[in-house]
C-alpha cells in the first residue's frame, strides 16, 4: 500500500510522460514551442512579441535537434548519461536561457539605447509605480491626476496591482540602465522562487516505487510548465510580471508539499502583495491547512503579508488606491483595460444583450461550486490543492468578461506541477501479535 499514491488519471499522464523515457514529450514541447516562435516571429502585431519569437525560435529549435541526438542515442545505449534525468534538466535549463533570459537582456539593451519598442506596457506601468513609490509613498495615481494625463497616457496612468508589485521597479527609479529594466528582476524572482521551490521537493521525503526517480521526471515537467512553455517564456521577455507571482505560488505549494504550512503560508502570501491573481491560490491554502490544524499559520502569512502591504498604500491615498485596484478591473475606471481574449466569458460579454451581466453571473456561480466544493470536500493534499487551484484559475479565466491569453500560464503549471507534490511513503506493515503466532505455530 502507498500513501497519497497517484489516481488512474495521474498514472495515464505518467504514461505519456514517460515515452522513450520522457523524450519523446520533450521533443514535442520543443518542436511545437519552436514553430510557435517562428509563427510569432513573422505575424506578430506587437514588436516586443516578434523580437522575442526571432530569438526564441533558434533557442527551441536547437534544444528540439538536441533531443533528437538524445532518442538516437538511446536506441543504441539506453543506459548512456546523455540520454538520463540530468542530461534533460541541462537543455531545459539551455532552453530556459536561450528562449527567456536572452530576450530579456537583449530587449533591456535594446530599450536602454533608445528602442520604444522593446517592452510592453506593463514594464512601464511597474517602473512608473516604482518611481511613485520612491517620490509619494504610494505607487498609485488619484482620479483626478489619471484624468489630468492625456487621452493616449491615461490607461498608463493606472497600476491594477497590488502595492509590491511597485518593488520591481524600484531599481529603475534609482538608475537608468539596461540591469533596472523591471523584467530582469522579474526574471531574477522568479528563478529564486522556483530554486526554492525545486529544493524544497527534492529535500522532502519520497520512497517507494514511485518515489525519487518518478518525483525528478514529473519536477522537471513541471519546472518546464513554468519557464520554457512559451506562454511562460514570452511572458517573461516581453512583460514579466505574472512569472514571479506564479512562481511563488509554486513554492507555497511545494512548502506544502513539505509540511512547512508556516512557509507556504508567507510564500503565497508574498505573491498576493504583487498580484490579485495570487488570493484564489492563498484561500484554498488556508483550507488545506484547516484540514491539518495549520490554518491559522498559513492564514498569517497568505492574508498577513498582502494586508501590511495595502496599509502605507491606504494610509497615504486611499481613493487612489480604489481607483487602481477595485475601480479599474472592475471596467469603472476613466479608460476600459484593453484585456479582450476571445474566451467564452469576453465572448458573452460582448455578443449578448446584457452580456456581461449574465458573464459576470457565470462567474460568480463557478467561484460558488468552487466553495461548495472546498466545504464538503477540502483538500487535504498538496496534489489537491493545486489541481483545484488550476482547474478554478481556469474556470475563472475563461468567463471573466475581460482577460488575456497569457493568464493562461497559471493553471497550465498549477496543474504541471501537480505531479511533483505526491508524497508517496509505503504504509508500515502489520506485525501480527505473539498469540496470533503462537496459534500458527499450534495449528501448524
């Protein structure tokens, strides 16, 4: 018997991940990543995207051809190091390079030279909310100064995130060079985070048949999910703010795979001070550590760290702070987001009469079937409380009115990263008792 052994699902998606020992799923992610960037590259109407897509095709593309003399190898010497777990997490890591952090300092450069058409509009938003920060204590502008900026500047002008998000542009607020662009210290969280995150489960016990060998695959999926899945590597090199936050919600779960609630707690916690996106994953925390008697420590950090840093904000302009993170995503700001994906939600809202009334209702009935469900059925695993928080987060983003394609790197590694957080440990058998042995050996 095995403990929190992995269901008939996550045995078919091990089956799949474990074709020609993994290989065969690496290079599809390669070669299906390579002609996304390629695609990109060339049909791309936003110029941070096509500069990002010339770069990161040549990066797929080579771990793809790298993976092809892998499979080559096997057939010959399947025991040869070069085909092993290491060998793979080597040209994850090249790729993670070549398709995210390349592109992120060759774009820092290129914007640093005088290009204005080498970041996306939130690198400004973050690096304009740091200098804020620095200058009035707060990273957010009032109404009445928004509606003061020019038609063109005033969607600019507003920061729909949470106040630490305004810490990343901190260093362009100091010095202006190519090293303060916001997204080489997106970059740089989330690599800490995701290290962390990766010690975290690799230090935590596993035995059993599927045990360390089976925990390296499905954490180097999902580390994949999170840095080379080009959802996730365009993201990074183009706007970054959604990877730091996405990462740190892997490490709580990895903390709470681990048995650290108090850790989990302020990691999650962490990611809720830079982003909205972040509570969702927080709350079905703090029920997966009800579960274990852990709540209120997880509850000290996940609602405890968001509350302190809202506080200054609150304290030195507090209207400027409901025009920004409550007036603004909720469409009552002076401009409307530009976030139009075309996900059932958005296509409700704008194909049927009062639809975004009745999108908005849909939304509200999913996030309740997601109470009911934490109520009668609260997880009482790691593995069950990212499966939830992946399949709500993408519940929530298919039907919220407005959204955008690249929110969709959260459920995809929440659910990725699934895998990784079984903590199978064999059950300690029965020993019978010396009478039942004494019977055996009069029966006998």
């Amino acid at each position: 018997m095995i403990a929190d052994a992995p269901t008939a699902r996550h045995r078919r998606w091990r089956t799949l991940d474990n074709a020609a020992g993994g290989l065969a799923l690496d290079l599809g992610l390669y070669g299906a990543s390579a002609l996304f960037a390629a695609i990109t590259a060339v049909t791309s109407t936003l110029l941070p995207h096509r500069a990002w897509g010339a770069v990161a095709a040549v990066g797929y593309l080579v771990a793809a051809l790298a993976v092809v003399v892998q499979l080559l190898l096997r057939r010959r010497t399947p025991t040869s190091r070069l085909v092993g777990l290491p060998a793979r997490w080597a040209i994850t890591a090249f790729t993670w390079v070549s398709t995210a952090l390349l592109p992120v300092v060759w774009q820092s450069i290129q914007r640093s030279g005088g290009r204005t058409d080498r970041a996306q509009e939130e690198v400004l938003v973050v690096e304009q909310a740091g200098i804020r920060l620095l200058e009035h204590g707060t990273p957010y502008l009032g109404r009445d100064a928004i509606a003061a900026l020019p038609a063109g500047e005033q969607l600019l002008g507003y920061t729909p995130y949470q106040p630490g998000m305004a810490i990343f542009g901190l260093p362009r607020a100091l010095v202006d060079a190519p090293w303060t662009d916001a997204r080489v210290w997106f970059a740089v969280g989330t690599a800490l985070a995701l290290a962390l995150a990766v010690n975290a489960l690799r230090t935590a016990p596993a035995t059993g048949p599927v045990g360390d060998n089976w925990r390296g695959a499905a954490l180097l999926r999902g580390v994949q999910a999170a840095t080379v899945l080009p959802v996730c590597a365009l993201t990074l090199a183009t706007g970054g703010d959604d990877l730091p936050v996405l990462a740190l919600c892997l490490l709580a779960l990895a903390l709470a795979a681990a048995d650290r609630p108090g850790q989990a707690g302020l990691a999650v916690g962490l990611a809720g001070a830079l982003k909205l996106l972040a509570w969702p994953v927080a709350l079905v925390l703090i029920v997966w550590g009800l579960t274990r008697r852990t709540g209120l420590r997880v509850a000290a950090g996940a609602i405890g760290l968001p509350v302190a840093a809202l506080l200054p904000a609150l304290l030195v302009d507090r209207d400027a702070l409901i025009e920004n993170v409550l007036r603004f995503p909720l469409g009552h700001g002076l401009v409307t987001s530009p976030a139009q994906s075309p996900f059932p939600g958005y296509l409700i809202a704008t194909a049927l009469p009062a639809g975004r009334l009745v999108a908005t209702a849909l939304l509200i009935a999913a996030g309740v079937a997601i109470a009911v469900r934490l109520v009668r059925r609260p997880p009482r695993t790691a593995v069950a409380t990212a499966l939830i928080c992946g399949y709500g987060l993408l519940a929530a983003i298919a039907l919220m009115p407005s959204t955008r394609f690249g929110y969709l790197l959260y459920p995809l590694a929440l659910l990725t990263w699934a895998p990784a957080l079984h903590r199978p440990t064999p059950t300690v058998p029965i020993t019978p008792a010396p009478e039942q042995l004494s019977g055996r050996a009069t029966s006998v």
